[in-house]
C-alpha cells in the first residue's frame, strides 16, 4: 500500500464535497420554508444532464451550470405546482421527482454517453497557489468550488440576518401565523423550491462536468439523498451542512483511495461505506429533533 | 377565480375515478412525448397498452405479464401498509435484493441435493432475509428516531454493492469459468421456481402475491390491526389515545413490506433471473411505489394496478424493438403517471369552485 498524500487527499475531499454541499445548501433552504423536497436525487441528475449537453454543445461549461441551474428549476417547478397548488403529499410527490427525474436524464442523455465535455479551468489565484501544502489544498480549485463555499456564507447570513431570512423561517415555523402576518406562504415556498431545484441542478452538473467528467446513467447515485441526510445531520444550519459535506466527501475519497490502494477488502465492501457512514451519522444526529422546522411537511391551504 | 374548497371527507367517486383519469393523461402525454421522438403516438399507445394482450404475439407477451405484476403487486402490497399508516418505506429494492441473497443462498447451499425441502427452505429464508434487511430501519427508527426514508434509500446502495460482491465472490458459480453470477437456479430442479401452469407464467410468485391481495384485504377490512394502520395514518393524536402503539406499527409495517419485498426478490431470482448477477434487480422496488399509490393503496386496486404496470413493461419492451422508442421513454412515462395521478389527486380531497369576486 502506497503513501497517500495527504494534501491531494484533501484537495480531492473539496472537489467530492462539491456536489453534495450545493444540493444540500439548497434543500436547506427549502425545508427551512417548510417543505420536505425528496426529488433531490431526480433534480441532480437532470441538472447532471442539462448542464452536460448544454455544456457539450456550446462548448462553454460555464453556459452548462446555469443550464443545469435552469434544469434543476425546472423540475422544482413541476414539484412546486404539485404540492403548492394541487396541495398533494409532500414524500410521495419527492419520490416521484426523483423517479421522473431519473427517466427525463436518461432519456436526454442518450446521445452523450462516452463523450468528454469541455474542460473547466482552475481558477488561477496567482501566489496564493504556490503557498506549500495550503496552496494545493485550498487554492487549485475551478471556481465552482468557492461558488459553492460562498453560497454557504450567502446562505447563512440571508438566513440570520436578513428580512427575507426571517419571513423564510416564519413560513417554515409555522405557515398559519406567517399567512396572518400578511406573508404569502405560497410564493415564499414556491421561490425557495426553485431555488433548491437549481442548487441541486448546479451540484449534479458539477458531477458530470468537472467531477467525473463524462455523463452515464445514475451517475448521482444517491448523491441526492446524502444531501438529504445531510440537512439532517446539519440541524438545519448552513455552517453544519460545509461541516458535514466534507465529512461524506472525505469518506468518498478516502475510500476510493484504498481501492486505488489495492487493499484486500473487495472493493464493493469499501464503497458502501458512505452509505453507511451515513446511515451512522444519522442515528447520531437524530436524537436532537427540535431543530426541525415545525411545518416541515405539512400542507399549508389558506382556508384553515 | 378558481377557488379549492377543503371536503369534509374525501369524495368517494373521485377516489377511485382519480387513477383511470391520471391513465388517461399520462397517454395523452406520453402520446406527445412519443411524437416529439418522432413516433407516431398512437402507434406507439397501442403498441404499449393493446398489442401485448391481443396482437399478433400476444401467446409470447400473456405469460409474461404475470411473471412482471407478480413482484410488482407483492411488494407494493407490503408498502401500501406503511404508506397508509404513515411509515415510508421507499428502500423496497433493497429488501428485493437481500430476499434474493438469502433465498439463492439457501438454495445454491443445499447444491446439488434433490430434495423438496430445499424450495420451501429458499421461500423461508427470502422472506426472512427481505424481513432483516427492513428491521434495520424499523428498530433505527424505533430506538433512535432516525428517519426511515434514509435509512432505508441509503440501504439501497448498500444491498447493491453486497449483490455486486455475491455475485463476484461466494456465490459465483464454480464451473462457470471465471464469469460472475451464480449457478442458474433453472438448472436445479430441487431450487428451480417453476410454472406451476406451463406456458402461462403463472410461478409460485404469482400464488404469493394473490395470498398476499387476499390478507392484506382482510387484514385491513376485518381486523383490529388494520384499523390501527389505517387510524395512525389518519389521526395519529386519535391513534395514540386509543391505545395504538405507534413504535409496533413501525416494525410491523416495515418488517411486512421487507418480508413480502424479499419474497419478491427470491421467487424471482429462483424463476424468471435463474441467477444472481451483478445487474439482477431492475427497479421494481421503486415502481412499486407507483403501483401501491395508483392502486390507491387498496389491496385490489394494487393488484390492478400492477397489471397495468407490468404492461407498461413488458409493452414498452416491444415498442423498444419494433419502434425503436428507447427504455428511458418508458420510465419516463411511469413517472409521468405518478406525477398525473398526485395532482389530480387534488379533486379527491378538494372541490374546486367558481368564484366570483366578492366585495372586501
């Protein structure tokens, strides 16, 4: 078993963090309003998609992530009327996002198997590269690495310390009193969907245009319901959810390190692992339920 | 302006008008899905819902509709339980899985012993298997309150890596010359989970999930239990003063869906499969859900509803061959019908109303 260089392991740990912190960050944002979106996994893997025909056919990966963004939306919007307007249940709606996300991309996705999308450059920071072990780790990244860093800040402050944040959380403590206050519970919700749909569309994207790169079927695989746990196990708060994310991200590297590693466990056994580590972080996490929303799931209809 | 109006009680005739409706829109859909593929749509429709049963090839197709809505309607039975008493088992692939670990197992242990205990033993052991593999869940739920969706999804995976490791490692047949997968199970009689009629598809899958439609009805209909199930997911406050305990409805509910769903996976890996390969399951945990809210989680309206789903299977593989409409077309399509279904949904539980404006 060969050394494992610790600072390309922890630069891998940001790239594999990625995707999983951009649908996470907006799931968060989502169920904070209230809502519980499963279609996480079904609104990655169509913005994996998008963003990667998009990106293929322009040439442009940066044309590709807002077309995977506008993907991601999309299918968010068609959760959005299903369970704001025809008020149908929040799990069962989730669920059939994900299974229709999964045949829209592969359904789109039929001529682009084994095609190599654009390359991404790394975004050149200049000295701060060169700064030994810190520069490899933190700055030779491409620039959704820190887009995706700087969502969580953006996230956290709209959260804590702006009007929108607070009439966000209201919505999602508790829709009645919020519909009394004059708040249109519908609209916020609906506004913060979207914005999980392209947050989820961005990370998938991310996947098929820089992590991987190249597009197949599944490709996700249950990236979109880590996020989900991820949520979970981040209590509801943005700062946990980075926390979290390069937890799983480390356990995905470190684990794909041992297989390259050659070590005598079959290499099946090693990439259950961050299912199980989070199957692990969600017994831990779950005694603490306060930190839910309180409307988390519920339907909200003006009437009552 | 339209305006919902909440019913008092959900309307009778729509609750089961919804499902033929969201048919019919998920065809007219699918219709336009189809043309923008460039098919012609109504070739295409009938191609998936009509020539299966009564085209030209319809003696090739009928067999095979029980030998896919046999699983289909097994497994979503067991889920229809907990989605009515409000525990989401949605990991149903993964107790298909280890159903068919388990059974194959058993079977593939006993090789090459021609005895009958052998195929009792495998049916036991699937069900047991899919039982322990949906306890993980349940007892993490009880115990922790972890959440069981996640649980059981992220089970998902890792009963596919444990299927991939089986079929590579300890089950892999020895006189297969280095390929991966098990022995077939068809070529050992003592194991084989055959027709019990030859030529129909009917196998002994396909008695189970009738068994299964038959319980699950009375169940829910005659006994104390499925009012509880039906209580808790209705009024739970109401639930838990009557005495329901809501800790033993989560392991009951969870342990039937996972037993019924290994039994699936067993009978198929013992019948139709033959044999434990790395790509053996094929989703039918995840269409489940779809049959199970199509059928309105109504054990006969499952069953019908997983004919129809095994019709969009098996008539999709035939418009795969003859009109060249890709496999994805297909899943699309089933999604789509879940989709459809949700929304109108919205009639059962709501009337829509004209209004007019009124004067603040």
């Amino acid at each position: 078993m060969g050394a494992i260089d610790p600072a390309l392991l922890l630069a891998a740990l940001m790239v594999a963090a990625t995707p999983i912190l951009l649908a996470a960050l907006g799931e968060l944002v989502v169920e904070r309003a209230g809502v519980l979106n499963l279609g996480v996994e079904g609104m990655m893997i169509t913005g994996a998609i998008c963003g990667f025909a998009v990106a293929v056919n322009t040439g442009s990966p940066a044309v590709g992530f807002v077309a995977a963004a506008g993907g991601g939306a999309v299918l968010a919007l068609l959760f959005a009327a299903l369970t704001q307007l025809a008020l149908a249940n929040q799990v069962a709606s989730g669920l059939a996002l994900t299974l229709f996300g999964l045949g829209l991309s592969s359904l789109l996705g039929q001529g682009y198997v084994g095609i190599k999308p654009p390359p991404t450059p790394r975004l050149d920071l200049g000295p701060l590269s060169d700064i030994p072990f810190l520069g490899r780790v933190l700055f030779s990244h491409d620039l959704m690495v820190y887009l995706a860093l700087a969502l969580v800040a953006a996230v956290w402050a709209m959260l804590k310390y702006t009007r929108a944040g607070l009439i966000l959380r209201a919505v999602g403590e508790n829709h009645d009193a919020a519909h009394a206050l004059g708040y249109k519970v519908v609209r916020v919700r609906v506004l913060a969907i979207l914005f999980g749909g392209a947050c989820a569309g961005l990370g998938g994207a991310y996947i098929s245009l820089i992590r991987v790169p190249q597009w197949t079927e599944g490709m996700t695989a249950g990236g979109g319901w880590i996020a989900l746990a991820l949520v979970v196990f981040a209590s509801w708060k943005a700062g946990r959810v980075l926390l979290g994310a390069w937890l799983f991200g480390g356990v995905t590297v470190l684990q794909l390190n041992l297989q390259a590693a050659g070590l005598a466990i079959p290499v099946e056994y090693l990439s259950m692992s961050p299912y199980l580590i989070t199957i692990l972080v969600l017994v831990i996490m779950s005694a603490d339920k306060s930190r839910a929303p309180a409307s988390l799931g519920r339907i909200f209809h003006a009437s009552q | 302006m339209l305006r919902l109006e909440k019913r008092p009680q959900p309307s009778r005739v729509w609750t089961w008008a919804t499902p033929p409706l969201a048919v019919m829109i998920t065809m007219i859909a699918g219709g336009a899905l189809f043309a923008a593929l460039g098919k012609d749509p109504a070739e295409a429709i009938a191609t998936i819902f009509w020539k299966p049963l009564f085209g030209e090839f319809a003696f090739y197709y009928r067999p095979q509709l029980l030998i896919k809505a046999a699983p289909l309607i097994l497994i979503a039975i067991g889920l229809s339980l907990g989605f009515r008493a409000g525990v989401w088992n949605i990991g149903a692939e993964g107790q298909y899985i280890a159903g068919a670990l388990t059974g194959a197992g058993v079977g593939l242990a006993f090789y090459p012993l021609d005895s009958w205990v052998v195929f009792p033993l495998m049916v036991l052991a699937g069900a047991l298997g899919g039982w322990a593999w949906a306890m993980i869940p349940a007892l993490l739920k009880v115990r922790f309150g972890t959440n069981e969706i996640l649980v059981s999804l992220m089970l998902v995976y890792v009963a596919e890596q444990l299927l991939a490791a089986m079929a590579l490692g300890p089950m892999r047949n020895p006189d297969g010359r280095g390929f991966p997968g098990s022995r077939n199970l068809r070529d050992y009689p003592a194991a084989h989970n055959a027709e019990i009629i030859s030529g129909t598809g009917m196998h002994w899958g396909v008695a189970a999930a009738v068994i299964a439609v038959i319980l699950a009805y009375v169940l829910l209909s005659r006994h104390l239990l499925g009012f509880h199930i039906r209580l808790a997911g209705q009024a739970p406050r109401a639930a838990r003063f009557s005495g329901v305990r809501p800790g033993r409805l989560v392991v009951i509910c969870l342990g039937t869906s996972g037993a019924l769903a290994g039994l699936a996976g067993m009978f198929e890996v013992a019948g139709p499969a033959g044999q434990v390969s790395i790509d053996f399951n094929v989703g039918y945990g995840f269409t489940a859900i779809i049959v199970a809210f199509l059928g309105r989680l109504h054990p006969v309206g499952i069953a019908l509803a997983g004919i129809l789903m095994a019709l969009t299977y098996i008539g999709g593989e035939m418009a795969q061959s003859t009109l060249g409409l890709p496999a994805a077309a297909i899943q699309l399509f089933q999604g789509m019908l879940l989709f459809f279904l949700l929304a109108v949904d919205l009639l059962t539980n709501y009337r829509v109303r004209f209004r007019h404006r009124e004067a603040a």
